[in-house]
C-alpha cells in the first residue's frame, strides 16, 4: 500500500479504515475500528516478534467495538507494514513511536486508554511515564517484563551465542517476511533499559491496570508483579490472571 493513501471497510456496525502514520524515522501502518457511536479511542500497541494483524490484536479491537469503544491498533517501526527497523532492544524507540500514534489520535478522537502487550507494554509504560501530560486515564499492561534485561532461559542457542561473540551479531527469527537480529548494541540497550521509570507514572490522573496469563510460561509473574510493587498503591488496578487470555498470549 503506498504510505498516503488508506482503505476503509463499513458495516452497519462499524468502520475500520487502516493508513499510515509518518513519524521521523518510519511509516507506521495503522488500523482503526469505530463503531457507529464511539465512547472514546484505545491505543494498542503489540509485542516482540508480533504485529497488529495477529488473531489477538483482531479479537481485542472487535471486542471493544462491541462495547461502544473505538481502538487504533498500529505496527511499531520494523514490525508488521510499517516501515523502518525494529531492535530487540529498542523499548525508547517505541515509545516514540507511541507517542506520534497517541498525538496523531488526539488531534481526531478523545483517547481514553491504551492497552500494550509483553514488549509494547513495557514500551507503553515507558512513554506514559515520560510523556504523563499525553497519558489517557486507563493504561492496561498485559504481561509486560520488568526485568528486561534479564534473558528468558534457553533464549539463545550455544551456535548463537557463538556467532555473536565472533561476528556482534546473528540473525534469530524469521516472521512474515522480516529477518530479526541480535547484535551486541541491542542487547545492551535491552540491559540499560530502566523500567523503574514508571515510578514516574502520572497517577494523580491515571489508572493503571497489570493483566497476566495465568498459565503464562514466558513471561515470569515476578516480572509483572514488580510494576506493582515499584508504585504506590493509589490509583493502580494492581495485577489481574486471566485464564481467558492464556491461548492468545
């Protein structure tokens, strides 16, 4: 699709019309779902090695339409449709790209939340704290990591690890038609990343809510639960387990 041009569907129920949204570095692909009398707009922001056309991010924005609510879903930079180049380590990149999602929102629709799943949570919480004055009254995390410069285990193979020491770098995945690699200079980005910013949420006008599977075997509960403990009580929603969400995260 070219980046000025953007396709809308219409039911009689809602309408969904999907464009791109230029920032300094990217393109970012974008859909948005109105229903016919729309409360308000969510932002929703995906995860590592995902997009906004996966079945959750689907399901999620249908079932918000269903509850009168309208959601802009958007791929980061690298990721998806979007243009650019994504790192494993980029968390302030992408909340830059939040940031130019949100305002370009505001200037259309009244923002009333934003939902951001594993690294797009973490990545939202990051610009909610350094951005608190563009921050929405509700701010759902799900299974976001605190800890995210501690690696899962067994995330890395011995060849690759290898390759990294030898080369600074190896190619990890493939999704869609998109090579993800790891260098050196991403994994310490990912290292430095402080998530205790979020210290600095502005909850004298937010609420913040931390939803975790409750079978969830890739994201450690002590990484969500932290969110919790490294702020004060008033005005979070603590942390909820949703079995419900296990089969989609």
């Amino acid at each position: 699709m070219d980046p000025t041009t953007a396709t809308t569907a219409t039911t009689t129920m809602e309408t969904t019309t999907e464009y791109y949204i230029p920032t300094a570095d990217a393109q970012l692909h974008a859909r948005l779902v109105l229903p016919a009398a729309p409360i308000g707009v969510f932002i929703v922001s995906h995860g590592l090695l995902d997009s906004k056309d996966s079945k959750l991010f689907a399901a999620l924005q249908a079932m918000l339409a269903g509850e009168s609510i309208g959601s802009l879903a958007f791929d980061f930079r690298g990721n998806g449709r979007s243009t650019g180049s994504t790192g494993y380590g980029n968390y302030l990149d992408e909340a830059e790209d939040l940031r130019r999602v949100v305002e370009h929102a505001a200037e259309r629709h009244k923002v009333i939340g934003l939902i951001g799943h594993s690294k797009g949570a973490s990545s939202m919480l990051l610009f909610a704290a350094k951005y608190p004055y563009r921050c929405p009254p509700l701010v759902v995390s799900i299974s976001a990591r605190f800890f995210v410069g501690r690696e899962p285990p067994r995330r890395w193979k011995p060849e690759q690890l290898e390759q990294l020491a030898r080369d600074g770098r190896f190619m990890w995945r493939v999704h869609g038609s998109r090579e993800y690699w790891i260098t050196e200079e991403q994994l310490r980005l990912r290292r430095s990343t402080d998530m205790a910013a979020v210290r600095g949420l502005p909850l004298h006008r937010c609420f913040v809510l931390n939803v975790m599977g409750a079978q969830d075997r890739v994201v450690p509960e002590d990484d969500v639960l932290e969110y919790d403990r490294q702020r004060p009580r008033a005005n979070t929603l603590g942390c909820r387990r949703r079995p419900l969400l296990d089969t989609a995260l």
